[in-house]
C-alpha cells in the first residue's frame, strides 16, 4: 500500500502505534548521554510498544566521556569524604521519593512484575544507605604492624583508580547499574557508565537523581549503544571495568583489561541449585522456591534453575510448588497484582522454547507451564517445572535465563551436594531445612559465591555488609560489603621509620645487625607479635 493512501494505526487498538513515554521526559533523560552516531529505538517487551528513539554513541563519543571523567576526577578525589558520603545519603532519600516513578519505569523497559522492580528500587537504597554510612570505616586510612614496635608507623591508604567503566545488563536495570558504581564514587573515582541498550531510561533517571543529590554532573557519564563497539571502546580507556553479563562475554571482557593491565569485576551467569532437605517445611520452601525460580520470570544471574529434592518429601514438595506455579497471574498489566512478566526479547524467548522442546522431544515430563502466550504479550512464556532431564538435554547443565526449572529426587545428601556442584557455574544456590545449623553446614560445602538457607536469593542480595559474586565461570571479585568498595581502589603502604634505620648503623657492622635482628625477631615470636 503506497504512503498516500495508507490508514494510521489507531493507537487504542495497535500499542505500537504510539510511544510508550513522554517524549518530553526522554528528550530530557536522552540529554544526559554522550552520543553523536544517529538514534535507536527501544520497545517495551510486554507490548511491543516504542518507548524511545535515543542517541547512540561511537567510539570517539566514548573517548570523550573518559576523557571529560578523568579531568573531574582530579578535582572530585579531593572533596572530603564526608561530602560524598552525604550525596549517598541524599541519593537514599531521593530514590524513595520517586519510587513510583523509577518503578513504572523499570516495568515498561524490562517488562518485569511490579513486586521484583520494587526489589531494585529497595536494593539501591539499601546500598546508598550502606556505603554512605560505612564510608569513614572503610576508607579511612588505616593503622597496620610496623616491623618493630613504636620504632616503625605503618598504615594503609586507599588511592581511587581513576575512571571506572560500568557496563549493566538489561535485566535489573536500576540497580545493576547504579549499585555498582555507588561505593566508586564514593572512593574518589569517576564513572563512565554503557547500560544495555535495550533499557536506557532506567539507568539515566538514576544518573540524574544523583546529580540531583549533588554529585558533578561529569562525575557520572553515560554512553549508548552495542557492547562490542561503546562497550570495547570503554574497556580500552576506563581504568577498570564492572561488568555484569553472560560468561561468554565475560571472557572477552577479562583478555581486554587483561591486555591493558587494568583489573575488572564480572558477575557472570549461573546454573544455580535449591536443595530442599527431608526436613524441609515444604509450604515454606515450596513458595521460597516459586519467587527463587520466576522472579523477573527467571532472567536474574541468581534465580534457580535446578532443584533438588529429598525422597522423603519430594512427592509433597512437587505437589505444593506444581500448584504453585499453575497459579501464577501472568499479565503485562503494571498493579501489584502480576505475579510475572514478560521475557525481554525474541532472543531470549527463542532460547526458553528451544529449551523446553528439546527436553520435552528427549522425554522430559512437562509438570506446568511449557509454551508461549502470545495471548498476553508478544514475548510472554508459561512459568515451566521439568522432570525427568537428564544430561543429553541442552537445558540439564546450560543456563537457560527464563522461566524454566528443572526438579530432580535425591536420597543421599552427600549425593545432592555433589550434583549441585557440578558443572562450571557458581554463583547462588539455596538450602531448605528446619535446622538453620544444618542448613549452614550444607551451604558451606556448595561451590556458589552465595548461599542463601531458607531464602533463594534475597537474604545474600539485600545483606549489603556480605559480599556477592560468583566462583568459578560465574564471575570475579565481588559487589556489595568491604570487598564491593575496596575494587575500586588501589591500596597504598606508608611507613615511617623513627630513631633507628633498618640496617646496620651507629658503628654495628653488617654481621652483629644481623645477629640483633636474629634476636629481635625471637623476642617478638615469643611476646605474640604477628
């Protein structure tokens, strides 16, 4: 049909004939960005519907940006620490000023239930409130052992890196991209940060209520665009890099600040097991098990995607969490009625389907959910529970990162401690039991960076004081706690040495040094000294 005789599309009956934002809002947020290379249009996935047409950036925009970080950072370093923790403070309040806004915002670009993007808005205001309250504990300098006593004052510093490079993934796009780089700044660095491209808006409403907290507006920096052109041109010029991301792109994302010499973080994907113990309340562990499992409809790095449960309680278990599951509401409605959303793309849909149907082709028994529905949204998938996989099945020991778990029976508890360790992830994983000492020594022997005991995810993930992130091929270093901040910097010994060198002087030759050092050193073993 030619563009004369064409009939618009009427917006009450097609949502893609309209956008899903005020343009004045994302003329505003798209001003934040440093982007020159032409504009991309995102859609919000539970309906298809255009959000925005914002600016991309190349790789020059990119230089730029550090460029412009890395000057303010000379000056931002010096503003005593007290003023930044305050920011972080302010920032606290603000994010719970503007709840509902940031919220409806987190559903229309990630298209995820109201209850899990009210856990973003919570987690980053948990995190502002932590660092800006530990801010003097954790970055003052320190007072260490001089090798002698009242003759040697040693003490660690805490020296900011310079710029660092966040690049955040789509599916918590508030709080992955504003929690990581909260303690970086706080440390004296600057950040330039890429958020996924498919939910922008998200990330520079944060960034802009931190300017509105008082932080320098080139303090925080954002670019737009695809990961291997803006994201490999941040990781050639920030002076570290947080990453959070599939391991796939990880690995790239390590051999190229392993080539510059620069440290990075990663928080990469996971396979993670729940292991529902004989003693188990199973009421408790099979609702536990629904919100570990379909939380953003099972697109979060820490959700389950393998369950393992006791002989004496696996047929209640399976019966409690099946009905569970069938009762989910699934809808791309934004109340706090939806239990699940939407999948976030095509691709992401594609690869849920692929899952299931290879495993149901291979004999696995569909227990609930396992199709689309089309009818809801256009990427909407059925909360699904497998048995029956086995190894050949692609979904058995890849992560699938959609709403898809599988359920197995175990007898020994030794045996299910060895299977949840097996395969290359580590990153969560969840005990269930009656017995909170039980259920802390079974969590010590899992190879997972974070252990929750009658939780899925959230005790580890909102306990901002312990550290998160995966072992294995899920992830290096760790957000969240000392170890969250102390990425950020490099530490720094100053030492000072009082009345007496630390060699041979005042006439002593080499030899006798050597023998009252021998001496010395015997004192202080026996006194307790380490």
């Amino acid at each position: 049909m030619s563009e004369q005789t064409s009939i618009p599309a009427d917006p009450e009956l097609d949502p893609t004939a309209s956008y899903a934002t005020d343009q004045s809002v994302i003329r505003r947020l798209s001003g934040l960005l440093r982007a020159t290379a032409g504009t991309r249009t995102s859609y919000a996935p539970a309906t298809g519907q255009p959000i925005a047409d914002l600016p991309v950036s190349s790789e020059d925009d990119v230089v730029a940006a550090v460029r412009a970080a890395r000057r303010t950072q000379q000056t931002w370093r010096r503003v005593p620490l007290a003023e930044r923790a305050a920011i972080l403070l302010r920032y606290h309040d603000l994010v719970l000023d503007h709840r509902h806004e940031l919220v409806d915002l987190i559903i229309r670009e990630s298209g995820k239930a109201r209850k899990q993007a009210f856990e973003e808005l919570a987690h980053v205001a948990l995190t502002a409130r932590y660092y800006g309250r530990k801010a003097f504990e954790l970055l003052e300098p320190q007072r260490k052992l001089g090798i002698f006593p009242v003759l040697t004052r040693a003490e660690e510093r805490f020296v900011p890196k310079g710029v660092v490079g966040i690049i955040s993934p789509w599916n918590y796009p508030l709080t992955m991209a504003i929690s990581d780089g909260l303690p970086a700044i706080l440390a004296g660095n600057t950040v330039v940060h890429k958020p996924d491209s498919q939910t922008p808006l998200t990330a520079l409403r944060g960034i802009e209520l931190l300017y509105e907290a008082g932080l320098p507006r080139e303090a925080w920096l954002a670019v737009n665009g695809d990961g291997p052109t803006v994201g490999g041109a941040l990781i050639q010029n920030a002076d570290y890099i947080c990453f959070t991301g599939s391991t796939k792109t990880g690995r790239l994302v390590a051999k190229q600040a392993g080539e510059r010499l620069i440290g990075c973080s990663l928080e990469l994907g996971g396979k993670n097991p729940m292991l529902v113990l004989r003693d188990a309340d199973i009421n408790r562990a099979a609702e536990g098990a629904v919100r570990a499992c379909f939380a953003n409809a099972g697109q979060l790095c820490v959700s389950m995607e393998r369950l393992y449960v006791a002989d004496q309680v696996y047929d209640a278990f399976v019966t409690a969490f099946v009905d569970r599951v069938k009762k989910l509401r699934l809808s791309a409605g934004t109340g706090w009625d939806v239990d699940m959303g939407s999948l976030i793309s095509k691709a992401q849909l594609e690869t849920v389907t692929r899952h299931v149907e290879d495993a149901r082709e291979q004999g696995a028994t569909v227990l609930a959910g396992g199709k689309a529905r089309p009818d809801i949204g256009p990427l909407f998938y059925e909360p699904t529970v497998l048995s029956g996989v086995t190894p050949a099945m692609e979904c058995f020991d890849n992560e699938t990162f959609g709403p898809v778990v599988s359920i197995y029976r175990f007898s020994d508890e030794a045996e299910a401690i060895q299977r949840a360790n097996e395969g290359e992830y580590g990153l969560n994983a969840s005990v269930w039991t009656r017995d909170g000492r039980r259920g802390r020594a079974v969590a010590a022997q899992l190879m997972a960076g974070t252990v929750n005991v009658n939780e899925g995810y959230g005790a580890t993930f909102g306990s901002i004081d312990t550290p998160m992130g995966g072992m294995r091929s899920s992830g290096l270093g760790r957000r969240q706690g000392v170890e969250g901040i102390r990425r950020y910097v490099e530490p720094q010994a100053i030492a000072t040495q009082r009345l007496i060198p630390i060699a041979a002087s005042h006439g002593l030759s080499d030899e006798k040094f050597a023998e009252l050092m021998t001496g010395a050193l015997r004192i202080l073993k026996k006194i307790g000294r380490p």
